[in-house]
C-alpha cells in the first residue's frame, strides 16, 4: 500500500511538473530569462539581420531572490548567426557560451536585472520556431538553473527560452526532456 501511494505521488507530482513547464512562456519560477530588448519585454526575435543582442536578465517573475546563479545560454544550431562576444553586468565566471556563474555582489536581488548582453552577428536567415533556451551549467543533464538563494541555500528553477521567428501555425511549446531512471525517480522519494 505504502508504495502505492509513493507511486501515485510521483505520477501526480510528474503531471503538475508537465503542467507547469508546458505553461506559456515567461517561466515565473525560471530565474534566468532571454529577451530581444534592452528593457526585457520582449522573448522573441522576427527576421533577425545585422548584429543582435540578446538580453540576459534575472527574471521579473523570479521573486524568491538569489546571491549567485549558474547557467549557459549558448547559441542554438537553428540560429544562423556566429557568437562575436558579451558584456556583463555583475562579477562572471565564465562565459554565456560555455557555462558562467553570477555574482550578484554579496547581496539578493530579485527581477528585472539585467545581466549580460550577448552578441551575434547574422550569417543568414533563421528557421521559423528556433529555441534559445537558458541551459543548465554544473548540473549537465539536469533541466533546471541553479542558484543560491537569500539564506545561501542551494537552489534550483525552470527554465526559459526566447523564440527566433515565431509562428503561431507552426510553433509548439517544445519542453526539453530530462532523461532518468526509476531508481533517480524512487530517490527523490527515499525517507
């Protein structure tokens, strides 16, 4: 009975998890968010030409606050665009490409702030529905972003994506999938 009632809590837990993830984007408990202007407004890019920037931004709708994140946001291979560099705005480790970490000066800040800013230059056209999702940086094969939070605890939100060349005929609500195993899904059960 007992692991009954453990596996009807996980596949309930899995089902409000879907839900959550499949809402339309802007992700509010994703900490990190995407956009295609400076103000942070805008998560998609129509027609992109020249050279682009890519707004980086702790999320408006993230209110728990952290101290410090840890993400990547490389560029998508459905983006025909090359990376010419970035700037940020508090102390980084690292770089958007290849994973960096965020130090929000020693104190907790909540959304809207900016950043980084990340630039391309534009090689040619992009497909309709390009993804550029904020991807995991520590946690590979994880499909979440972590941070430390306002009592220095280790934590961890959704994540977000800005959409090259939207299409409301074409597009879907793509969530990346996390590969596990039964035994990951028993242990987060484990007493």
């Amino acid at each position: 009975m007992c692991k009954m009632l453990v596996f009807t809590g996980v596949v309930l837990g899995m089902l409000v998890l879907g839900a959550a993830q499949t809402t339309a984007n802007p992700v509010p408990w994703a900490p990190v968010r995407l956009y295609a202007d400076a103000a942070g407004s805008t998560y998609w890019i129509h027609d992109p030409e020249g050279t682009v920037s890519i707004y980086v931004f702790l999320n408006a709708g993230f209110s728990t606050g952290a101290t410090e994140l840890f993400f990547a946001a490389p560029k998508p291979s459905c983006f025909n665009a090359v990376y010419v560099g970035e700037t940020h705005d508090f102390t980084t480790s690292g770089d958007s490409q290849t994973g960096m970490y965020v130090f929000l000066g020693g104190e907790c800040l909540s959304g809207p702030r900016r950043l980084a800013v990340i630039t391309y230059e534009i090689l040619g056209a992009t497909p309709e529905c390009c993804y550029y999702w904020v991807q995991p940086y520590v946690t590979p094969g994880s499909d979440v972003i972590g941070y430390f939070d306002c009592s220095g605890s280790l934590s961890y939100g959704g994540r977000a994506y800005l959409l090259i060349n939207p299409s409301e005929s074409v597009c879907i609500e793509v969530v990346p999938a996390e590969t596990s195993t039964w035994g990951k899904v028993k242990s987060l059960y484990a007493q």
